[in-house]
C-alpha cells in the first residue's frame, strides 16, 4: 500500500529560520507547542483568521499507528469550517452498526440512526496519521494563499518561562537551541505534556489498572463495516475485544490483557498473532501493521490557563478510549479558544474572555472524563460484585430491552452543551426546543442550497428564522425561513451564534440593544 | 413519589417464599447472580431516581 507508511516520512522537515540568527529573541503573537491533531487544527483555525502562529514539535512527521481513529460529527463539522471536512468523510469509513457479544453469543447491536438532514454522519473511522496529513495539506494550502502560518520541525522546547505579559521557550534544533517570546503559549503537546511538566503543574485524576493491547491489522475480510465490542470472548477470557475498520483495509484490534503482565512481551509478534488469529478465524490472513500495549488514565490539569500559557487537547485532559472522546475534545478545545485569542489579540475583548475558555472546556472535559470513566468500570470491573451486577446487565440485555441502555461499550463522544456558561445570555425562548438553547453547539439543518454549518461560523452571526432581523456590531445577519428542519430545530426567532457555532442568545424578535448586551457577554466584555 | 416503607404486600410471607423458591438449588455464585437481575429488573420497573436513592439509604440501614 503506497501510504501505509506515511507516518515514515519526513513531512516538514527542519529549515534554519532567521529568528536563530536574530540577536534578540523575536516575540511571536502565538506559538503552539505540537503538531498533532490538535496543535495543526489550532494553527489552521487561527491562520484562517490572519493571527500569526507558529507551531513547534520536536519531530517532522505524522504519528505512528492508527492511535485516535474514531471522529466523531462535531469534530467534523469544525473541519468543514476549517475547510478540510470533505477530505476526511470521503477517506473515512462511515458506521452506523455496533454488535455486542458476551461470550460467543450476540446479546444486542444497536444503530447510531443517525437523524436526517444534517451534512456530517455520526462518525467516521479515519487513522490518526490520515487525519494529520490533511491537515497538514491544509495547513500548506493557506500558506500558499498567505496565512501567517509557520511550521518549525525538529524544533523541541527545551524551557518555558512565565512573564505577565508573555512567555519565552528555548527551542533545541539540529543547529543548537535558540530563543523565542509569545504574547500567548498553546500546549498541544499531549497527555505527557513537557510544557505541563516544565511548568511544574498538577494532573491528578484516576489511574486504571489495566493494560490494552491495540493492533493494526491488515486483511481482505469480508467483515461488515461494524463496531463489534466482545465481553469475555472465548478468544480473550474474561476480558474485552474491539474489533472495528479503518480505511485501506485495516482493522483495528483492542484486547484487553489485565493488568499483571509483561508489556514488552505482550508486543512481540510471536504472541500477538496467536491472539489475533483466535480472534479472527485460522483461515483469516493478515498483516500486522503496527502494535502496542497501553495504559490510560482519566485526569485532568485544575485550570487550563496558566496566565500567558494555555493547554489544549491531551496535555490539559486524559480519558479513557472508551467512547473517543480523546482527539474529539482536544479539536473542540480548539475550536472554543481560537476565536477568543483573536478578540484578545485584536483588542475587542478582555484577557478574561480566555477564562471563558478555561470554564467551558473544563466542563466539557468533566463531561468526558465522567463518560468514559462509566465505561471503563463497566468494561473492567474492578470488584466482584460490579462484575456480577455488570454480568447480569449482559445477560438480561440479550432478551429485555430495559437492560440494554445499561450495557455500556463506551458512550460515544458527543459536544457538550455550556449550561451556565458566563458567555451565555439567558435563554427568552424557554418553550423552543432545548437541543438550541443557550451553550449548545448549533444542530445543523438543511437550508434550501446547502446546510445552515456552513453558513455560520469564524464571526458572530446573527441567525434569524422565520422573523425579521438585521446585523448588529460584529455580527453578520443570516435570514432563513422557519420551516422543515430549521422550524423543529429551531422553532422561529433570532438567536445569537458565536464563531465557534455554538448558541449564545436566543429572543423569540429581534431587538437590536438586546443583541448588543448579548454581544458584549458572549464577548467578555459585560462580566 | 417516594419510597413506601409501609407493609405493602397483601401476602408477605408468600412473596418471601417466592424470593427462596427462586433461589433453590443455586451455587451461591448463581445466587449472586440471579439477585443482580431482579435488582436490575425492580430498577427499571421502579424507574424513579429519586425512589431508588431513598430505597438505597433505607438499604443501606
């Protein structure tokens, strides 16, 4: 396969930039420490918006293994805003399917059902290093139109100092280590976060006492497209397997080892394949792609920012895998922060409107952090009798239907809503439907040439249904009629829509010094 | 809603019995597990969050 490999090539390899040569360090609005799923959507979202940035990582290349590979509809719908959903949806496997067996019985499958007249399915299932290299291709082709975006390969921080009005690293290249200022520092540098570490701070939470076995595997099987999630298998006993497809034939393999074992001797091939062939049937060929055993932990840092640094992604929050809600919540923590930065950095909002980002994607991470602890106790019980109560969930699933919202494979990443955000204006639509109060992310609906997404997003956006409206300040007027989905989704009225196409306000009429108080909230500036 | 605490069984003695009946004859294991899905069958049935946190305090003693 052509790109199996992608991840061993050099994608942006190091070059010597002036700024080595400068005799004083030369301060940069932003810098992003990582080049991962969350550091390149970062960067692309705020070069979109003319803030200059430039991102650091100590290597020049994709991950390694298909790591993050469920993307879930939100995720999506930012990169469609970002302009690089499309090449995603078509690369990505699209399911919909889950099968759950307990021993060599099905006791139930469920179906996402995903609702109709939305542009995004519910998910698709994408390699991690498939997902960074388009948004590296993205990232290149806004270089091209001229986005002040820079990419620095082989460039690793090497020390982080705190100012009140800007941080300094030292960056370690090839070519020795040099100096730069930023107004602002993003850590997108993962759950093992050297800028968290450098900067001596807290990341408490839970650890489970398990390990995972994840496999790439390489096959031409005729297996459906499907999530199939094993209790207790006859080919793993008393643990758990997750078998599920990814794009140009491979599958991915998760089974679960309990936690007394010997990690470097779980990976090597001569035990891996015996487990895989059990799994898959002798008569199944195939190629493992790549192996490894990890661990994981449900934690998060007690602030995400730390004056003049911002942590975004793994480095601010860890779960469990169960439920993808990894690499989902680190692209909306983008989402959520680069518009902010922009009005801090162009002078139309106050610093504190950056605590906003703390406080709601604080939130977000609780919700994730509880979800996928829920199905990490489900999925790994921890004593005999959450093994027993988890059995018997199991066991009545497969004849009552009752049981089976209790059966819990991972609860799959949805956004989260900011009830009780500080931004939020207070909802004068109580009998509108709830899914677009204030705080939620908007549902998308079809429009009479496309869909509402893609009309919103990157500005304020006044969105008026079915009523009169007209723009205010900084926020542009979208008119569309209340009808079809708009009207179920919406009912009618004017809601206020932030850049992160999240709902701030919502009247059932337009009243211009009504939206201008709201503005003034949604923007920091009316504490 | 709430927990009723009040006799509430026009037969208690032949509900008790019932309860044993159905336990006859199991390891404790295949007791254990059968008291796991009547929990789970009454949780559903009483369906109340409320009621169910009364009945776990009461439980609890």
């Amino acid at each position: 396969m052509a790109d199996a490999k992608i991840f061993e090539q050099s994608l942006y390899p190091y070059q010597r930039h002036p700024d080595q040569d400068a005799a004083a360090p030369v301060r940069h609005p932003v810098i992003v420490v990582g080049a991962g799923p969350v550091g390149l959507t970062t960067a692309i979202d705020l070069g979109l918006q003319g803030v200059p940035v430039v991102v650091l990582d100590d290597n020049d290349r994709v991950s390694t293994g298909s790591r993050a590979i469920c993307f879930a509809k939100r995720p999506l719908e930012i990169f469609d805003r970002l302009g690089c959903g499309q090449v995603m949806v078509d690369k990505g496997v699209v399911w919909n399917t889950g099968r759950v067996f307990m021993g060599e019985r099905q006791v139930y499958e469920f179906n996402l059902l995903p609702e109709g007249g939305h542009r995004r399915p519910a998910f698709i299932n994408l390699q991690q290093y498939h997902l960074e290299q388009m948004l590296l291709d993205r990232l290149r082709e806004l270089q091209a139109e001229g986005a002040p975006i820079q990419l620095r390969g082989k460039s690793r921080v090497s020390a982080i100092g705190q100012h009140d009005d800007h941080a300094t690293v030292e960056i370690d290249t090839p070519e020795g280590s040099y100096d730069l200022e930023a107004d602002w520092l993003i850590a997108c540098d993962g759950a093992g976060s050297p800028t968290r570490k450098m900067l001596g701070l807290d990341f408490v939470g839970r650890v489970f006492e398990d390990n995972f076995l994840i496999a790439d595997v390489t096959m031409q099987a005729d297996f459906p497209t499907e999530r199939w999630f094993w209790f207790d298998p006859p080919f793993n006993p008393g643990q758990s397997a997750l078998l599920h497809k990814q794009p140009d034939g491979v599958w991915r393999i998760d089974l679960q080892l309990g936690w007394d074992i010997d990690k470097e001797v779980e990976k090597r091939p001569e035990n891996v394949i015996p487990r895989i062939r059990a799994m898959l049937g002798e008569d199944v060929a195939f190629d493992l792609e790549w192996v490894s055993v990890y661990t994981f932990q449900c934690r998060r840092m007690e602030r995400f920012r730390r004056n003049r640094v911002i942590f975004a992604g793994d480095s601010a929050h860890q779960v469990s895998p169960f439920g993808a809600r990894g690499a989902n919540s680190g692209i909306q923590d983008a989402d959520n922060l680069c518009w902010k930065l922009k009005l801090v950095l162009e002078g139309s909002a106050p610093e504190a409107l950056l605590d906003s980002y703390d406080a709601e994607r604080v939130h977000g991470a609780e919700e994730n952090i509880l979800n996928s602890t829920r199905s990490t106790d489900f999925i790994t019980p921890k004593s005999e009798i959450s093994r027993i109560f988890r059995d018997a969930a199991l066991h009545l699933s497969e004849r009552h239907a009752f049981a089976r919202p209790f059966v819990n494979s991972g609860r799959l990443s949805v956004p989260c809503t900011y009830d009780g955000s500080a931004l939020n204006t207070s909802d004068a639509m109580p009998e509108a439907p709830a899914r677009s109060r204030p705080g939620s992310p908007c549902p998308d609906a079809p429009l009479a040439d496309g869909f509402l997404l893609d009309r919103l997003g990157g500005r304020f956006t006044i969105l008026a249904v079915g009523v009169e409206g007209e723009a205010v300040g900084m926020a542009d007027l979208l008119s569309v009629p209340a009808t079809g989905e708009m009207a179920e989704r919406y009912a009618s009225g004017i809601y206020l829509i932030r850049p992160d196409q999240h709902i701030a306000a919502r009247w059932p009429a337009f009243d211009a010094d009504m939206i201008r108080a709201a503005l003034s909230r949604a923007t920091g500036n009316t504490p | 809603m709430s927990l009723n605490l009040q006799p509430n069984l026009k037969c208690p003695d032949d509900a008790y019995a019932l309860l044993l009946e159905a336990h006859e004859g199991l390891t404790k294991a295949e007791s254990d597990a059968l008291n796991a899905r009547l929990i789970l069958v009454l949780l559903n049935h009483v369906g109340d969050m409320e009621v169910l946190r009364e009945a776990i305090e009461a439980a609890r003693g």
